[in-house]
C-alpha cells in the first residue's frame, strides 16, 4: 500500500461512523466538528443525542482505523496514520 491522502470529510465520515457504532445510533444523527489548537493539538467535538464530547488526537487516530477496516477494507492495524494541518484544506490525514 502507497500512501494514502485522507481528506476533512473523509476524518469527519469516519469520526461518525465511530461514534454511532460505540453509542449505537445511526451515524446520520452524529454531529462532527474538528479542531486544531497549537496548545492541545487535534481534536474534535461529537454531538449525539443531545449530549457532548470532546475527542483526542488519539480517538481520531482510532476512528480513522476503524473506517479504514469497516469502508476501505485495509487493515487498520499495518498502516501509520498522521494527522495535518493544510492551509487550504484544513485537517487532513496520511496512511502509510
């Protein structure tokens, strides 16, 4: 496998995928928003039901692997997942 450009929709697809999956609800009732602070690093915000919660670089990391296993059929586990900052199309990830 080449390395593979991951795009803003394509990490929030993913983060809903995850979410709805973990609280069992249609990924259609997610709400994703992503952030970047120079502090904390990347992060996102969920939204389900009603209720809050923020998610780590590490639970994108984990998102992105588990589209990768369940969307594009690659093994999530052999690839290096890297988060980035583009100034033209936001937050964007590489698999290698």
């Amino acid at each position: 496998m080449g390395k593979i450009k991951i795009s803003e929709q394509d990490i929030i697809n993913a983060l809903c995928l995850y979410i709805a999956d973990k609280r069992q609800v249609s990924p259609h009732e997610v709400e994703i928003e992503l952030m970047f602070d120079d502090d904390h690093g990347f992060s996102a915000e969920s939204h389900v039901l009603g209720r809050k919660q923020v998610l780590i670089t590490l639970n994108i990391i984990e998102a992105i692997r588990f589209w990768l296993d369940t969307e594009m059929n690659i093994d999530p586990f052999a690839a290096g997942i890297e988060l980035e900052l583009d100034d033209h199309e936001g937050i964007i990830a590489f698999v290698e």
